[in-house]
C-alpha cells in the first residue's frame, strides 16, 4: 500500500538521540507526597524531606504550601510552584495540590531529566505504548498486568479472577522494541483496586 502524499511530503527533524520514554525517567508524583503527608499543617511552617531511597537523583527538598525547593546535587536550587485545587469531596476544605512547571502548566508528575524537573512535555518524553504498535501494545499491556498480579497485595478474589479472565485472552509474547525496559513493563497504576502500589 503506498505512503499517503502528505506523509511522502513531510519533512521531520532528525533526532540526535531518541525522546526519552516516560516509565524509564525518574520522577516526582505528587500523589506519593500526598500518601506521605510531607505538607505542613499551614502556610507559615517549611521542613525539609530526605528520602535518598526513593529520590536518588535528588539531594533534598524543602518542602511549603506554596512551594517547593529541590536541591540537586550539581548544587542546583529548583523552585516549584504549587497549585491547590478543590477536589469534590471537602472542597475548600480538603484541596490537593500540583505541581507547577516551569513552561506553566499544572501536572501531577515532574519527570528528571538533564539535571532538571519538568512536565512530560518540556522534556520531550512518550510513552512505551507510543513505541508500539497494534500488534505489540496488547503484549505490553498483558505483561504489566502479570506484574501487578503478582506484585499487588490485599486484592479480592473477585477482582483477581476478574484480571485473570483477562490474561486467558493473550498470548505470553516478547516485545520486539528493545528500549522498553523492565522500569516500562511495571504497572502504571492501580487498575480501579484500593491499597498502596508497592512497586513504585
């Protein structure tokens, strides 16, 4: 089948080095400093959090309502901005934050990258799946889900069988692409259960 004339046509910039993949890069979801309770109780105290365990890439940050500081270890201060926005339940009353980034947009996920912090975008990251195709991307989804069966704790037999049913449909393939690493073939999330995700 020939290439549509507007794909022979386009002219795409050649790439140095492929756009670094999302799952691989090292990051900071505000969801995991929510589940830490690291905020102050008001927006006059700042402390300063040191998890060299889970932030590796990063020396310390000093953590406020209104901001955060992230010092890295080139010596680098980063501000970053935080916007606190009414859920549904609590409103006003119960608020939850994110990050700012530096382009201006608001997102739950600040990725490292160059010795900085940025939005998905500002670093010019995609996705594993972006890397598959129609082929390839059910493979990938099966593997991550094996992973969180076997990783995921406290889960109802219900729920268990539930994910299982949906194994029984794929076949246990390899993935051709060989910059999906085993970082990219965790889980992504929780799949709709409750309790903590311990592989992240």
């Amino acid at each position: 089948m020939p290439m549509p004339l507007q794909l022979a046509r386009a002219r795409r910039p050649k790439r140095s080095e492929p756009r670094p993949l999302v799952e691989q890069l090292p990051r900071i979801d505000i969801a995991d400093l929510c589940r830490l309770k690291v905020f102050p109780s008001n927006w006059y105290d700042r402390h300063t959090l040191e998890m060299p365990f889970r932030y590796s890439f990063l020396r310390d940050m000093v953590i406020s309502l209104q901001k955060i500081e992230v010092n890295h270890y080139s010596g680098y201060t980063q501000p970053i901005r935080l916007r606190w926005i009414r859920t549904g339940l609590g409103g006003n009353y119960r608020p939850r934050p994110l990050f700012i980034c530096s382009c201006g947009r608001s997102t739950a996920r600040l990725y490292f990258k160059s010795g900085h912090l940025a939005c998905r975008r500002c670093q010019d990251a995609i996705y594993a799946s972006q890397l598959c195709g129609k082929h390839s991307r059910p493979i990938l989804q099966a593997k991550r889900l094996r992973t969180f069966l076997e990783l995921k704790s406290g889960m109802s037999q219900r729920n268990r069988q539930r994910f299982q049913a949906r194994l029984s449909t794929t076949k246990p393939l390899e993935l051709a692409s060989e910059r999906i690493q085993d970082r990219a073939k965790l889980p992504q999330g929780n799949y709709s259960t409750r309790g903590a995700m311990h592989w992240r």
